[in-house]
C-alpha cells in the first residue's frame, strides 16, 4: 500500500488493461459495494472519495522506473489538491505517476499542485469546465519523466525533469495518452505545445542533447514549430492559456502554505545540487520575475501573424487567479525576502538546521511590517 497524504493508495497491477467507459456509482454506493466491483472500474462520482482508487493501467514508464515507484512511499500533502488527485486517478496507477514524478523538487506532489493552480484561472480567463479539465489534464503530465537515461538501463531518480524527454515520451506513448484522456489529434499537438511553454529556461539558446528529436533546439524553437502545427485560430488560445500552465508551473507551490513553499526550495535545491542558503536568498528574485518572461512570446507572435493577441502578463495573471492564491503568493513572495534577510549573517552550513527558527522570524518580521498575520 502506498501512504498519500492521509489516503491510502492500493497497489495496483500495472499489466492490468485501462477500464473504459466504466459505470460511474455515488461515494455512498461505493462504500457499500464489495472491493471486487470497484476494481472492476465503476468511479466514485465525487471529486473528494475517503479512498482514491486510481485506475490500473498498462505501464507507460521504464521497467526499473517502475520497480524503484514500488520501493517508494509517495507523500502527498493532500488537502488543497484532492481534486486533482481524484482527477490523476482516473489516467495513471499510483506507481505509474510515482515513477513519472520521481524528483526531489519535480516530485508527486508537483502535477497535483500545478493541475490545482492552474485549474484557479479557470473563472478569470473565462474557461469552459471542459477547457479547464483539458489544461488540467496536461498539468498532470508536463513533467512526466522517468529519468531513464540516453544509451543506458539506468534510471535516476530525485533528478530535474527533462521537456524534450516529456515531449518524446508523449510521442512515443500517443495512442496511449490520446485513448486515456480522451483527445483528438489536434488536442494531442495541443498538449505537446502547452507542456513547451512550460520549459525553462524558456529562451533560444539549444538544449544539451538529450537523444530526442528535439536535439540541438531551443525551447522556443520547439514552442513556435509545434505551435505551426494548429490552426491559426487555436494559437491564439494556446499562446494565453500556455502563459497561465506555466505561470501555475512556477508559482503552485508558493501559492500554498509558507512551510510547503520553503519544503519546494528544499526539494530544488537537492534536485539542482544547489546549497540551501542560496536557494533560498535567491527564491524574492525568482518569485518577483515569475510571469514576467513573455519576450519570447511576443516575438513568436509576431512571427506568426498574431502581433494583434492580447498575451496576459503577470499583472493579469494575478488578477484572473483564485483570489485566495494569490493572496497566498503575494504573501509568502513577502515571507521569502524577510527569510533572506535572515540569512545575511547565518553561516550556509547551518542554515539546515536553523530553519525552523529563520521561518519564525520571516513570520515574525512579516506580521510587525505589514500588522497582517501570515497563512
């Protein structure tokens, strides 16, 4: 069994084929019905099931990826993602999503909590409950990845996931992805594209090879050529919905607690083998740039007839969020550079140790300067 959060996830045979078309039955029936009628497909309705039972699935992911997921325990924070996880239940085995999300920073946690940010800009920029589950169900898979490594058997995980190799995979694995989540071919490039744009650094210098198709590109290059292959009329659309995954890509987890946003730099910083002080001073400059990279956007814009699109920028962004996340941003972003400030004369070597008490004086110095009590 695998511990997520405080639901229990079953093991699941990943042989198993995906159930298609499976009768849908309330959470009350679901309760009363025997274990074998669930696993035989019927799906709780309700988004928030006491138990997630997520779907068995023929494996998309690395053999020893996989053997690795099963080795693992899952953490999941649970309460502001239930959702989403009921929603990553209906397309991937617990072990299966494990092994696609296996690092530090880029872990089982980051889908679940990108899908929920990015589902919040749902109302503001005016999406359909089928656009938004759409962008929602690319979120679950813009990282996927399971770290296997080019002309080798070996799988690493607790690393940065790659784009190309997300990208790749989805190539590889299209008639699997289209079938699960239920996407025309044009959806299917459409997917592609959004998870380019959440690529970063996103810019136009090429990427180290990495034994894809994309080889000696850069992200934008890879962005525009996929871009080419939708109608004129859908670029548009995934241009502005394309800024609002990524926006949620880089800011999901700040948009939540103050002790999950700090656990996020954690995980970055051992993912990148970066040290934590630096991390951490570093995290006002990142936060304060988020949304701010369109540069290139416009340029593809323009070079493709679009000069005229209304791209939101990160001031609209934050205008067409969930109230409440935003102001959870705003307010950790301000946390972020008290915590820095605290760190001006704590030696890096002991910054580990002493976080718990440099997150008090963050929450402490941001309730005397600004007389609001921090989420």
């Amino acid at each position: 069994m695998t511990i997520v959060g405080n639901l229990t996830l079953p093991r699941l045979n990943p042989s198993a084929s995906l159930v298609q078309g499976a009768p849908r039955v309330t959470l009350a029936e679901a309760e009363t019905m025997p274990h074998d009628a669930l696993e035989s497909g019927a799906q709780p309705l309700e988004l928030t099931p006491k138990v997630l039972r997520w779907e068995p699935a023929v494996s998309l992911v690395h053999p020893k990826a996989e053997q690795l997921a099963r080795g693992s325990q899952a953490s999941w924070h649970g309460t502001a993602c239930s959702g989403v996880a009921e929603l990553a239940s209906r397309y991937f085995s617990s072990t299966e999503f494990q092994a696609l999300n296996s690092g530090t920073y880029h872990n089982f946690d980051h889908p679940l909590v990108v899908a929920d940010a990015a589902g919040a800009f749902g109302q503001g920029l005016g999406w359909s409950p089928e656009r938004k589950q759409f962008i929602q169900q690319v979120a679950l898979l813009h990282d996927a990845d399971d770290r296997s490594q080019v002309d080798s058997g070996e799988v690493k995980t607790g690393t940065p996931a790659r784009a190309q190799v997300t990208l790749e995979w989805m190539e590889q694995q299209k008639d699997q992805l289209s079938g699960r989540f239920g996407w025309s071919p044009e959806q299917f490039v459409e997917a592609k594209a959004l998870v380019a744009r959440t690529d970063f650094p996103f810019d136009d210098k090429p990427k180290a090879a990495m034994g894809t198709r994309y080889d000696g590109q850069s992200s934008v290059q890879v962005y525009q050529e996929l871009l080419q292959q939708l109608p004129k009329e859908k670029q548009t659309e995934v241009m502005r919905d394309g800024l609002a995954l990524r926006f949620a890509d880089q800011a999901g987890f700040y948009a939540n607690s103050f002790d999950m946003a700090v656990e996020s730099v954690q995980g970055l910083a051992q993912e990148l083998n970066m040290g934590l002080a630096g991390s951490l001073k570093f995290t006002p400059t990142f936060l304060g740039g988020v949304g701010k990279d369109t540069q290139f956007d416009q340029q593809i814009a323009g070079e493709l007839g679009l000069a005229s699109a209304e791209l939101p920028d990160r001031d609209r962004l934050l205008a067409n969020w969930n109230p409440a996340m935003a102001q959870r941003f705003h307010t950790n972003s301000r946390q972020f550079e008290m915590l820095a400030q605290a760190l001006t004369n704590v030696p890096a070597d002991t910054v580990e140790q002493q976080l718990d008490g440099l997150k008090s004086t963050a929450r402490a110095a941001f309730r005397l300067t600004t007389g609001q009590t921090p989420t």
